[in-house]
C-alpha cells in the first residue's frame, strides 16, 4: 500500500492540494510555493525513505487561536513535506472508507457540505422531530485514544508500513517556544490525515445511532439528534453520553450538550424558525453577533485604515460570509448589517474629512445645500450622531457607497442565491 502512495500520481494530486490550501510553514521553515521545486530534485529521495521505513515526521508547530465561545483551539501546523504525505495517505485510504460512512455524515467528505447536513436537519424537523439533542465533544480532536485509534484503522489497512507511518504521525511532537513535546493522545487540528481519522473515529457513534434508529446529522465533531418528545430527547442524551464516554473513550461536555428546541439550536452557524407552513433556515444569532464585531474591527475609524483599505479587507469577507449563509432566509439580517457597515463607514469618512473646511467642500461637492453644508461641516457633533444626521444619510447614500466599491452584504447574498445550485 506505501508503493500505491507514493506513486507519484498520487504524490501529483496531494501536491495540488496542498498548494490549493497555502497556509503557513510548518518547523522546517519550508513554504507551500517551494514544495515542488523541492521535489522536483527530492522526490525519489523521500519516497524512498518512506518504502525503506527510515522517514521521520517532524513535529507540528503549535498555535492557539481563540474560539468564538471563548478559549483556545489548538491547531498543529506540519511541515509541508508532512502534509504531502499526509495528504497523500488521506485521499489514498479515502476510497477503502467511504462506501461505509453513514449517509448522515457530512463532514469532511466528497460531494458533501455543510448546506446538506443543515437541509437534511430541516428535512427532519418537517417530519415533526422538533427536540434536538445537541452534543458537544470535549477537547475532541485533543484527546483522541491513540491505540484505539490504530485498532479502527487496522480493520480495513493490514499494510505494515502504512500503518507504522500514520502512528508516527499521531505521535509526533508539537512544537512550542522551541521546545518539543511529546503526544500521547490526539490529532492536531490543521494536518490533512485529521479529518479522515475523525470520520473513522466517530462512524462508530454513526453506526451506533443508526442502530438505536436516530434521526441524526454530523459534521465531524458536531452532532445533533433529532426526536420527537423532550421526554425522548432526555434520555437519548443520556444514554448516547454514556455510551461515548464509556465505550469510545471520548468525554462528552456537559455543559455544552443539551437537549433545545429548533429556534433555540445551532447546527454549523445555522439556526432555524417556523413560517406559516414550514420550517425555514436563519443565521444563527450568535453567528450574526461574531460578524458584526467583526465588521467594527475593521470598519474602526482609529485603525490607521482609510476606507478604501477599509473596503478592500471587508469586500472578501461579506463574500465568503453570504456564500456559506446562502441557503438561510436572511434579507432583513443582511440589510441591518449592510446598515450598521455604511454608518461606520461615514465615521470613518468624516475623520478623513478631518476640518470643517473639508467637510464643508466634500458635503457641497455630493450635492448638499450651502446651508446644510456650513451647518454640518461646522458642527461640533460627535462622529456616530453626525453619522446618523439627515445630510450624511443623503449625502454618503447606498449608491454613493456602491460607487466607491461597497458591494454590501445584502446585494452579494442576491447574487449568490440566484445562482444556487439545488443540493438534493
């Protein structure tokens, strides 16, 4: 099986992949866009080494980053030879797992996404499973049983080789302040092995659920059941714990998992409401809350930008952020953050302005009255009411702002929902 993986093929492949990902260098130094000038001379050299068994991972360089609910998640980042590798073991053992993965599973896997995992829950709040038992894993991807692992995965791969280098994998070092450490549990978020080694993991809770004849849906490490009395969802929730805890060796938080209601739920940044005959799709409010500070970061009218460096750093997020949320019925979300940008906008835009005489000339030049224009260049207001003023509001209009490139949320979400492809 390490012969099929280093086929250079599939070496080609896992190359495209891992320049299509960039990201930062791992250990070594070694970015993305050297990889293949590197293997171009290597290439024979590494496969080599790891026919031979000589080959050694290098550790992964921690980083933290701050999750939206509060602490940190840990990602290790591997060196790019490391994710070459690991990228081509993943899409290698990928075709030997995915026949048996549960059709309820949609994380991390061809030709699926979270738009279907979040349609397939409305699909099961239609049929009247209205209590919704949310699991939270605990420090998932941190705490993974090594040993139980490697036994899951020794069930379809029996190739020595291969498996000797996916554990070295799981125990190479992390990386921190220029000190290693060794791992004896988990698999860093942030190696392209993770994703496949979580599905394989979990499917065994899949399984358990479809045998107990849940209604579910997952996306790696979110899961969310559906049933159709609290009474129900109560006990699901106790015993589904139970059985995670006790059977996978994995620690369900307590605080987090709860049984909710589909208006109070939140599946992958999605939530839902009840119209006249259905149930809709929303953003969830938290979901909405983390983009608006987002937004105010980047729109502050004391963050050195001017506001076309200002519009250049939110134009890709509004994009990326309408394209995930395109299937939720959201005009009236969408408008109340296409409002809340352009009145920081005009903040910004009057500091700019900075002297009255500025202001005067800028406010005449956009077509306001002499009087209006004199009466506010002038005024001594603080920057947020005189960015709610009359004379802003028709002066710094929507078609002023869309001229100077502010696409907005709401005009973009139009856009990418006209072309939405149907998932089902």
């Amino acid at each position: 099986m390490l012969e099929q993986i280093m086929d250079r093929r599939n070496i080609e492949k896992a190359l495209l992949q891992v320049e299509r990902n960039k990201g930062a260098g791992g250990v070594d130094g070694m970015q993305t866009d050297e990889l293949r000038n590197y293997l171009s001379t290597h290439y024979q050299e590494l496969r080599q080494s790891v026919l031979d068994g000589t080959y050694k991972p290098s550790p992964v360089r921690k980083v933290e980053i701050p999750k939206p609910q509060g602490g940190v998640r840990m990602l290790g980042i591997p060196t790019v030879k490391d994710r070459l590798l690991q990228q081509g073991i993943s899409q290698w053992l990928q075709q030997f797992y995915e026949p048996d993965f549960s059709q309820s599973s949609y994380g991390f896997r061809p030709n699926r996404n979270a738009h279907q995992a979040v349609m397939h829950a409305q699909r099961f709040l239609e049929e009247g499973r209205t209590f919704i038992i949310e699991l939270d894993l605990e420090k998932f991807f941190d705490t993974v049983n090594h040993d139980r692992l490697m036994s899951l995965i020794m069930r379809k791969v029996t190739d020595k080789g291969t498996l000797c280098l996916i554990r070295q994998y799981l125990r190479s070092g992390i990386m921190e302040g220029g000190m290693v450490s060794q791992r004896i549990e988990g698999t860093p978020q942030g190696s392209p092995l993770s994703p496949l080694l979580s599905n394989i993991i979990l499917d065994e809770l899949d399984m358990e659920l479809e045998k107990r004849g849940h209604s579910f849906v997952r996306y790696a490490d979110d899961c969310s059941i559906y049933v159709k009395s609290e009474k129900s969802a109560n006990q699901v929730l106790a015993n589904i714990t139970k059985y995670i805890e006790t059977v996978l060796k994995l620690k369900v938080n307590q605080q987090k998992s709860k049984v909710s209601r589909p208006t109070q739920s939140t599946l992958l940044g999605f939530s839902f409401y009840r119209s006249k005959d259905k149930w809709e799709i929303r953003i969830a409010p938290k979901t909405i809350q983390r983009i608006k500070e987002k937004c105010k970061a980047i729109t502050q009218r004391n963050n050195g930008n001017n506001t076309r460096q200002k519009l250049q750093k939110i134009a890709p997020i509004i994009r990326g952020w309408t394209n995930y949320f395109s299937i939720a019925k959201a005009k009236s979300v969408l408008q109340s953050l296409d409002e809340c940008v352009r009145t920081r906008l005009r903040i910004g835009l009057w500091k700019e302005w900075k002297n009255g005489r500025t202001r005067v000339a800028n406010l005449l030049k956009l077509g306001a009255s002499k009087q209006k224009a004199y009466q506010w260049g002038n005024s001594s207001r603080g920057y947020c009411r005189v960015a709610h003023s009359p004379i802003l509001c028709q002066t710094l209009n929507n078609a002023y702002f869309g001229k100077i490139g502010y696409a907005g949320f709401y005009n973009t979400y139009q856009r990418q929902t006209a072309m939405q492809p149907t998932l089902f």
